[in-house]
C-alpha cells in the first residue's frame, strides 16, 4: 500500500441541500505530517468523520486500504484518532483507560502508553475528572500514540489549550509518534503554530480543496514581494492573491507564481507565511454595503 489515504471526488452532504465536502480529492502518503486547514465550516471534521467511517460518501475513499464505511470496525483497529472534543470518561483513573484501551485495541502497548505518561504531568492513579483540559488531552494522546498504526487522525486537537499546553502537545506528538514511516492528519485553525510541523498542507474552503501542496512546494510557488507604498496601484494592477502589511508594516503583495519582472525591481521577494497564503485563499469577499 503505497498511500494511506486515497480520495477521489468525495463528497459528502448533510440532508439534501447541504454539501459539506465538494468533490474532494487527495492522496496521503507515508512519512508525512499533513495539516487540514480551514475556517469554521469549511468541512474538516466532516472529512474526518468520513476518514474513520462515521460518514458515507460520495466518490472514492479508501484509508489504509479500506473502505472506511464498510470496514469500519477493523480500520478502527489499526489508526490512531481522535475526535474534536477530548472523550474521555470523566470517572476513570489514567491506569484503568489503559486496560480498557488493551482490551479493545489489538495494536495497544500498555508499556508505551505508561512511558508516554510519563512524560506528561498525569500520574497513572489520577481521575480524568480531576485533571485540566491540557492534561486531558495529553493523556488522550498517550493513549492513542500507543497504538501501533501507521496513521493519526486528529481533529483540533489543541482546541481550548494554552499555548504551553498545545506546543507540549505537538513536541510529543512529533517526538514520540512520528518516525518518517507513519503519518499524521491534523485539523485545525492554528496555522501559525503548526505550520513549523507540517510537511504538506491541504486547505479547504466552504467543502473545496483549495490547496493541497506540499510546504517545500509551497515556498518555490508562492511569492511574497514588499514594496515602496509608491509602488502600490502598479502592484494592484498585477493582480496578486492578497495585498497586506507585511511585518514592519511595510506594504506586501502575494503572488501565485513569479510577479511580473517589472514589479520585482520595485520590492523585494520574501517568503510569505502559511498564514498569509491561508487568508489568500479563504478570504471572503468584503460584503458588499446595503443598499
Ligand atoms: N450534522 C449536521 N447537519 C447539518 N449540517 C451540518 C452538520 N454538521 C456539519 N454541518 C455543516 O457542514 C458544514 C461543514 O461543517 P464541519 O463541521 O465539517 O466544518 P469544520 O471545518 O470542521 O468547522 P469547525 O472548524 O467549526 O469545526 C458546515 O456548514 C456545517 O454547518
């Protein structure tokens, strides 16, 4: 199985008027740490949900070679998820979910889970009920690091966290998980802070695939040009993605591809942010004044 993830024209629609994922298609290979980015609504957890078999859909889908619907409950088995809230049973101590997890999970190491812990500040006898929302979803993580897949399906998982909380979060993620043969699916709205991790970066908006690129792809692609403010109207006319203020305040324009050779005399190249390119591509139109 060269890819992990394989998706051609998934769509995915809630009732009959609403379509969440549009005609959606990507692969995901091994060794990659790939970021699904979008607004609020763009239709990441239901991607999500599809991935692990809790949507049907529309096109092609397979997820570590299976189908996700059809064979949900021996997928489940062999990747590592977890979903939007941290779901865990408020009455559990940290040693008891381990025993649990090695009753349901074939590929769960009971000894990684407990070494996982221990880089965390959750002791084996703490009550999920007592820990803070951090703690929680380290110990989530833990868990789910101990399974012995090839593929981690995390949907915001940093939601709520303090920045301390969510960069403990990724170190051990990155630390601890990923090993250049698994791979890993991150959903969120952080971009800044999780475009340091990410090899690749898929980027929806309203149920598209507006990007789907790797980060090195994605540096020789994109152009980021600050100029003169002189030089402003002369750049509008040159259509870039996004005019912005660069840091320092400087004016910025971003360019899919090189801006014209005449334009480049006038600024200088740099290379623009995951950020920048996310705002590019998901802005909304201004909304136009009322009449
Ligand atoms: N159960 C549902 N019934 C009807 N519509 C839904 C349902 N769940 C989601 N939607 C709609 O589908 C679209 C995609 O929602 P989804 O939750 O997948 O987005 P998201 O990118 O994960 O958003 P967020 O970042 O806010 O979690 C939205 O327009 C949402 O209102």
């Amino acid at each position: 199985m060269s890819n992990l993830i394989e998706a051609k024209g998934v769509t995915l629609r809630y009732g009959r008027n609403k379509t969440a994922v549009d005609d959606v298609s990507f692969t995901l290979p091994k060794g990659r740490v790939v970021g699904l980015l979008g607004h609020n609504g763009a239709g990441k957890t239901t991607l999500m949900k599809a991935l692990v078999g809790l949507k049907a859909t529309e096109g092609e889908l397979t997820v570590l070679g299976r189908s996700p619907v059809a064979e949900r409950s021996q997928l489940l088995t062999e990747l590592s998820y977890i979903p939007d809230v941290a779901v865990l049973p408020r009455w559990a101590r940290a040693h008891e979910l381990i025993t649990l997890m090695s009753g349901l999970q074939p590929k769960f190491s009971a000894e990684r889970a407990r070494q996982l812990l221990r880089r965390t500040s959750v002791g084996l006898n703490d009550k999920v009920k007592s820990l803070s929302k951090g703690m929680v979803v380290q110990l989530h993580l833990a868990l789910i690091a101990a399974i012995d897949a090839k593929l981690m399906i995390l949907d915001e998982p940093t939601l709520g966290l303090d920045v301390i909380s969510r960069k403990g979060f990724y170190e051990m993620l990155i630390d601890e998980w990923c090993d250049g043969e698994r791979s890993v699916l991150i959903s969120t709205h952080q971009v800044e802070e999780i475009e340091a991790l990410l090899t690749d970066v898929l980027m929806m908006d309203e149920g598209k695939l507006v990007l789907n690129l790797s980060l090195e792809a994605m540096e020789s692609r994109f152009v980021a040009l600050s100029h003169d403010p002189e030089a402003a109207e002369e750049v509008a006319r040159a259509h870039p993605l996004l005019r912005y203020r660069s840091m320092g305040g400087k004016p910025a324009a971003l360019f899919d591809g090189a801006p014209p050779p005449h334009l480049e005399s006038m600024g200088q190249r740099f290379r623009p942010s995951l950020v920048d390119l996310f705002v590019a591509l998901t802005r909304k139109p201004e909304l136009a004044p009322r009449a």
